[in-house]
C-alpha cells in the first residue's frame, strides 16, 4: 500500500482473484468486496471495515455476509449494511481502478 495526494493504492487488481478479499488498510483488516452491480456498468468496488461496529469483533466472510463472530451481528457482503441489526453498517469507502490498482481517494 502507498499514498500520495490523498490518494493511497490498496493493491494490484489481478492480485485479487476472489471477493470479498482481504487487506490491510492503515494497519487495519478490511475487505474489498464487488459493490451492487447496475445493469450495464463496469464492476466497482468497495472497501468495507472488518471491525464490527458493535464492540470491535472482526467480520469474516460467510455466504453472502460478512459475520462478526462475537454476538452474530451480520453484513451484507456487497453493501457492508447489517442484515439482522436495522441501521448498523460496517464503515465503507468506493474503490476506485487506476492504471490496474485499486486505490481509495480521501476527501
Ligand atoms: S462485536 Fe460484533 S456482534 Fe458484538
């Protein structure tokens, strides 16, 4: 991962081959997952926070969900919206593809 002018690049798309995947954002686990896909657009994507917004347990995939193993609170895997908490959701960024990468642009 590197960063320059607010933008920092999480990582080479071809080395990414599944979703959700993995990373490491600031030292912090995070996945990049395929964002809802609209009819006729390209694929984006998103970074979605591990960590569960209730007391801190770290999401794993499972399904279609992203599920936090401490009380069972569950994600979409596409949206980072819970599933079974009305309101909660993981905190989310848009990815963006640059020259083959995908990098996160801070506002
Ligand atoms: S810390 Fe995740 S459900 Fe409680």
């Amino acid at each position: 991962m590197s960063e320059s002018n607010g933008v920092k690049v999480i990582g080479s798309v071809e080395d990414f081959t599944a979703f959700p995947a993995h990373v490491k954002v600031d030292m912090q686990p995070h996945y990049i997952v395929e964002a809802p896909r609209i009819e006729g657009e390209e694929q984006r994507y998103t970074l979605i926070s591990a960590i569960c917004p209730h007391a801190g347990g770290i999401v794993r995939p499972h399904l279609n969900e992203l599920v936090c193993p401490l009380h069972y609170w569950c994600f979409d895997a596409k949206t980072g919206e819970s599933t079974n908490v009305p309101g909660e959701t993981l905190e989310c960024a848009p990815l963006e593809v640059r020259d083959g990468k995908f990098v996160l642009v801070e506002a």
